[in-house]
C-alpha cells in the first residue's frame, strides 16, 4: 500500500513540474512580442547629417524599415532632439516589391513598377484626391528621384490597420500607405511643422 502511494505522490509531483514548465514558456513570447522598436543610430546620423544647415525641420523626421514585416510597425515618427519614437504604425509597400516565394523585398525608381523606392523624400504639400487628403512626396535620391512622376505619395486607405496584424498589410502601387486614423495622427504633425519634415525610406 505505501509502494502504491509513493508511485501517487511521483505522479503527482512530475506532473506539477511538467505544468510549471509549459506555464514558463509564453514569458519569453511575450518578451518578443513587446520588445520596443529601435531605429539605428547609422540611419539616425545619416538623416542628421543631410538635414543639417538646410531648410528642412531639425526636430522631427519619419523613418520606414521595409526590413520589419508589413503587419509590424516599421513606420516611426522619430523625435531628433530628445531621441525618441513618437509615434509608430504599419505602413504599406508596393505590390511590385514582393518577389513570388521570397519575403526579400525588392525596390526600384522606375515608372509603373509598382515598387516601392528607397531614400529621403521630402514631405511636400498636401492636396485631396481619390484616396482623400495625401501628401505629395518629392524624391531627393537617385534611388526615389522620379516619384513626382511616378505619383508617389503618402495617403491612407480603409484596408491597412491601427494595430499590428498576424498577416501581412495589404498592398499599394508604391505610395507608403497608412490606416486612416494613423494618416490623421502623422498629418497632425507635418501640418503644425513650419519646415518640410523629412522621411526616409530603407531596408
């Protein structure tokens, strides 16, 4: 009989190690899932560097890492003098960039790929058309130097997101493109600005 609760007892207390074990486990998940946006200091430095002495705001800037997936935030509204995200969103990438069976993305300048461009854009002025209020955006690299042309602007459209998503953000035709709610945030703030705000674009 004590051999018989002895074997309880074991039973027992493996299973409670086995239980607290797994209960350890979404921890760590967690602290992925919260682990704060960082943007780096090269690209920080870079965008100081170009902004300085010239007619563009000193304090703000707006940074896209298309290397972070579609359905995280990887749009940040970054403050320069105090050095810290103000705020941040998904933003969508255009449907030429995705490279069937690859998550690389790719980037051109051309007109009518489809692609989203890399570099400085400067946050031009803004007009009402098809997608509502948006922000013309001028190219100041080889790499984006043709989006006036091409059309590539910041506007909002009813499919992107507020929160970060379990699949990708839909797709544009190159034009970073943002929820609506956020568009109204970021707008809030390239308004209020006295001098073109700078976003730059990288991966």
């Amino acid at each position: 009989m004590k051999y018989i609760h002895f074997l309880n007892f074991l039973f027992i207390f493996l299973l409670c190690i086995n239980c607290k074990g797994d209960a350890q486990i979404p921890k760590s998940n967690v602290k992925i899932e919260n682990k704060k946006p960082t943007i780096s200091a090269e690209k920080i430095s870079s965008l100081q560097n170009f902004i300085k002495n010239k007619i563009y705001n000193q304090e703000l800037a707006i940074f896209i890492d298309f290397k972070i997936p579609s359905n995280k935030f990887r749009f940040f509204l970054y403050d320069l003098k105090n050095e810290k995200i103000l705020e941040k969103g998904l933003v969508a990438h255009g449907s030429g960039s995705e490279i069937p069976g690859s998550a690389e993305l790719q980037f051109s300048n051309i007109e009518n790929s489809l692609q989203s461009s890399l570099g400085k854009y400067e946050i031009s002025s803004s007009y009402v058309g098809s997608f509502g209020k948006s922000y013309r955006l001028k190219g100041l690299d080889k790499t984006n130097d043709l989006a006036m042309k091409r059309a590539i602007v910041m506007h909002p459209l009813s499919c992107m997101q507020d929160v970060e998503q379990k699949y990708p953000s839909c797709l544009s035709w190159g034009c970073p493109m943002l929820s609506q709610n956020f568009f109204d945030k970021i707008a809030k703030y390239i308004d209020a600005s006295k001098k073109p705000i700078i976003l730059y674009c990288y991966y």
